[in-house]
C-alpha cells in the first residue's frame, strides 16, 4: 500500500495522454480518418468487403474516441484501472501502427518516427496498468492457492486405513 500514492498521481497522468488523443478524434476528426483510410480500406478488401465511406469512417474514429474518453476516466478515477489499462493499450495498438514512419502521413520521417515511439510507449504504459495488481496477489495465484488449499483440505478430510 505505500504505492497508493504514486498510482494516485500516475494514472491519471497516464490518463490524460489518452484523453488529450481521444478528444481530438472527437473533435477533429478528418486527420485520423485520413490515417485509417487506407489501412482500412485495404483490410475491407482483403475480406470481400467495400471500402468505408468517409462518413463511416468518420462515426468509427469519433466512436473511438468516444470509448477511449471512458476509459481514460475510468482510468484516471481509479474505477476498474486494470480492465480501463488493457482496454486502452487495445484501442490504442491500431492508431500506434498507423503512425509507423513508412512515408505516409504528415511532416518528417524524423517526426513520424517521434509520434510512433511515443504511441508505442503510451500502449507500453497501459499493459503496466493492467498489469498492476495493486499489491495484491494476482488472480491467477489465488486460483492456485485455492485448489492447494482444498486438496489439501481432501487429504485431511479422506479416511485412514
């Protein structure tokens, strides 16, 4: 528990990074439609399906944005950081690799190459908070504590001969 304060103060920092994306996607919209136009498209296609509408693709980001503004909240208040954390980085994967440096997008390569870094370890910093048990022990040793502990009790309880 001596953490406590530091995830206090870390995950909303952590928070706003994805708040401050998410907004921008709600509010301006048409840059990240431009970026997922062609990835999207292509991915359609490859599936048997038409491409999206500008339109569509416009509700997709802003839906996005929208779940990603959730998260980021329930992130920063503390309300089920772990499920918000891993929520995130799996949101957050799809417009990481979207900013690679493979010369599309705006400004340099140098730039680019800035923006990937910084997505990628914004999805790094979200598996950390899913990852966080909080001090506690982690679900999958108490799972195996309990099944220890009643074979266990079994042997305790089974008759001598």
């Amino acid at each position: 528990r001596e953490h406590m304060p530091l995830r206090r103060i870390a995950r909303p920092l952590l928070a706003a990074w994805f708040i401050g994306d998410a907004v921008d996607a709600l509010t301006h919209p048409q840059a990240h439609v431009e970026m997922a136009r062609t990835p999207a498209n292509n991915l359609l296609e490859k599936v048997g399906m038409e491409p999206l509408s500008d339109s569509a693709l416009r509700s997709l980001v802003r839906l996005q944005g929208g779940a990603m503004v959730v998260l980021s909240l329930g992130l920063a208040l503390g309300k089920a950081p772990r499920t918000c954390g891993l929520g995130l980085a799996a949101m957050y994967v799809p417009p990481a690799i979207l900013s690679a440096p493979v010369g599309r997008g705006k400004g340099t390569k140098a730039e680019q190459g800035t923006q990937f870094v910084r997505k990628l370890g914004a999805v790094g910093a979200a598996l950390l908070v899913a990852a966080d048990t909080d001090g506690k022990p982690s679900m999958a040793y108490r799972v195996h504590k309990a099944k220890v502990e009643r074979a266990e009790q079994r042997l305790k309880a089974a008759p001598t001969a």
